[in-house]
C-alpha cells in the first residue's frame, strides 16, 4: 500500500470478515455499521441522501432530529472515494478509541463534541457542508497523530515521515490531486483544539469535562482492557497504529514476549483524499 507505517506488524489478519468486524472496537464498530447501512439503503434507493444530511430547518421546525447522527454517518455512494474514506475511517477510529482505555463512552463524547464544534464551524462560516463525515474522519487522524507523533510512516516506498507530519501531508496531497482542502482543516482545526486543551492546557489538561457525562456512561458500557476485541484483545496506549510501527517498540517487545508470532504482512491502509460528499 502507498502509505503506511515501518516495522513488522504488530497484529496478524483476522481470520474471517466477521472476526474482524467483531474485533473492532464499540464505538468504531458502530460507527462503521452505520456508514456502510447509509450507502447500502441508499443504493437501493430505500432511503435518499436528502433524509440525512444537515438541515437545521428541518431539525428545528419539523423535528428531524435524526439528522444531527446521519450527517456523520454518510460517505456518499458506492465508489473509490467510498472504500478510501471507510479505510481511513476504521483505521484511525479503533486506534483512537484504543487511547481511551477501554472507555467507550469517553471516546464517544469526544466525537460529540468534536462533531459539535464541526456543526457550529460549518453554520458560522456559511460553508453549510451537507455531510460531515469526512471532517470528523481527520479530527481522529490529527488527534492520533499528536498523541503519537514519532511513528515513522512510509510514502510509496520512496521516502519517510514522521506521523505527526502526516495530516499535512496529506492536506498537500489533497490539493496536488485537485480537491478542495476545506474539510481537511475542519477537522484539523478541531482536533487540535481537542488535542491542545485535553492534554497541553494546564488548565484544562484532563479536566473532568472530557469525561463523558453519566448518562453516556449508563448507556455505553465500557469494555475492561482485559475484554477489549481487537488483535490481541488489549487496549495499548502511546505506541502505534494497529499495524505496527517504531513508535511502538517497547508494546511490541512485550507482545512478542505473551503471543507467538504474527503472520507477516501486516494491514495497511490506503490512505485517500477528502472527499466532498454530495457533490458527485
């Protein structure tokens, strides 16, 4: 694959499609579900885009309330963009989430209230973006690379970056393949704004604000390290991507100490363009 991080994989494949859907996290797997049910619905034409993305007309006076979730949960029909986005998605989504210590309801409210902030830029600025997915999608990327900013990343085998250079390299790629690079710094910008007042802002750092309240703890019941699915079923934190990585050296000495081996090559994801929805 054209980008993807150095090192021998950490995890092996898993050994059917339905192992892996299982495997992933809670609130990644959920969030996959539902993107992939939108365009499946849509395809077949049981339910239309129109019913989904953000209309506050349609939120406030006919009480369309649906459509603050669906506009997170829509990467357009069926195509290239589609599997680029979806890849992208689950693979920085469960690595994220894996931050969180098996608190699914924490990563939960982190993607309220980034999505919050997502939908008061778009109203502000008058971009009135239909579909948020994909900003949401590069605020976990730029989240992830701040919280693991040495992880050595390989472009098309010709040349190295670190991942904390990887959201701007991407943005490059963006506009070098004739997009618009407006939903990239969307969610730039919010990530960074989660990143810098969660765990740089002394006076924010770890506030219990970014704890999710008790009611998403009721409703979302957080999986124990011990029972997290993934490859290994353990929640790491300050390593790596899934698929390895020099940033994830000491977690990888100590997995190769408990399980055997992985098989040799390991997932790495493709990694696309924004892509504006809607307009295709």
């Amino acid at each position: 694959m054209p980008f993807g991080a150095q090192g021998p994989p950490g995890q092996g494949a898993a050994d059917s499609p339905q192992a892996w859907y299982m495997s992933l996290p809670l609130i990644t797997r959920c969030w996959f579900t539902a993107c992939v049910s939108t365009t499946i619905l849509s395809a077949v034409g049981m339910i239309s885009p129109m019913t989904l993305y953000l209309d506050w007309s349609a939120i406030l006076f006919k009480f369309q309330i649906w459509r603050v979730v669906t506009n997170f949960c829509f990467l357009g029909k069926f195509g290239w963009p589609f599997i680029m986005n979806l890849i992208f998605m689950v693979q920085y989504s469960k690595t994220l989430e894996k931050d969180f210590n098996g608190s699914a309801s924490d990563f939960l409210w982190c993607l309220i209230m980034g999505g919050a902030l997502l939908c008061g830029i778009n109203h502000v600025t008058g971009m009135m973006l239909p579909f948020l997915t994909i900003p949401l999608i590069f605020m976990t990327i730029w989240i992830w690379s701040r919280k693991h900013p040495n992880v050595q990343m390989s472009v098309f085998g010709l040349f190295n970056i670190t991942s904390a250079h990887f959201p701007i390299f991407l943005l490059v790629l963006t506009m070098l393949m004739g997009g618009s690079p407006v939903q990239n710094i969307m969610g730039y910008f919010v990530g960074h704004v989660y990143w810098f007042l969660k765990e740089v802002h002394p006076t924010t750092k770890d506030h219990r604000f970014f704890s999710a309240p008790s009611f998403l703890k009721r409703l979302v019941e957080d999986q124990p390290l011990e029972h997290t699915p993934g490859y290994g079923g353990a929640v790491r934190r300050g390593g790596a991507p899934p698929w390895g990585g020099r940033g994830a050296a000491g977690q990888q000495q100590q997995q190769q100490q408990q399980e055997p081996p992985a098989r040799a090559g390991g997932f790495s994801a493709f990694r696309g363009q924004g892509h504006r929805l809607g307009g295709d």
